[in-house]
C-alpha cells in the first residue's frame, strides 16, 4: 500500500480546517503512515474463530417491570399550582 504524503496531509488539513506548519505537516505525515501500518498489521490476523462483538463486556439492558401503579389523581397534581384552569396548568404566554 502506498504511503501518504505531505500533498495529501496538507490537503486533509485543508478540508478539516485545520492550519499547520511544514515541521506539523512532517510529523502528521510520519504519524498517519504509522497508523496505516499498523491498521495493515491487523488485517494480517486469523479471526475465522473470533465471535463478532460490538462490546467486550457481555453488557444487557436492566428494564424494570412495566407495572400500574397508583400515579396522582389531576386534582393532586394540580393542588399546589399557583394557577390552573380547566384541569390543567395556566401558565404566561409567551407568544404574541
């Protein structure tokens, strides 16, 4: 696989915005070929008996029961709200 070059390392800073000095230029260079190499390591290994996975740790979801359960009646809801009107809250307007 071929190697990424400052052309192309000034031309991603271009698109990501990103203002660099040639000396930053020259070291991203060599970082990003290091990483490539090492993403190119990763293909070379066997995982034909490896489980796919999208967490390392066997995580599930804790749900509680949906269960009915007493819930305040509207007056009690409604009890200490300064204003109300109709069985609901009255509020100010915000809008004209």
């Amino acid at each position: 696989m071929e190697k990424i070059t400052k052309e192309q390392v000034k031309e991603m800073a271009h698109i990501a915005r990103i203002a660099v000095t040639d000396d930053e230029i020259s070291s991203f260079e060599v970082f990003l070929n290091d990483m490539r190499a090492y993403a190119e390591q990763l293909h070379e290994v066997d995982t034909t008996d490896v489980k796919p996975t999208t967490h390392v740790m066997d995580l599930t979801n804790v749900m509680r029961k949906d269960e009915a359960v007493e819930r305040l009646t509207q007056e009690e809801a409604l009890k200490n709200a300064p204003s109300h009107q109709e069985g609901q809250f009255k509020v100010p307007s915000i809008l004209e």
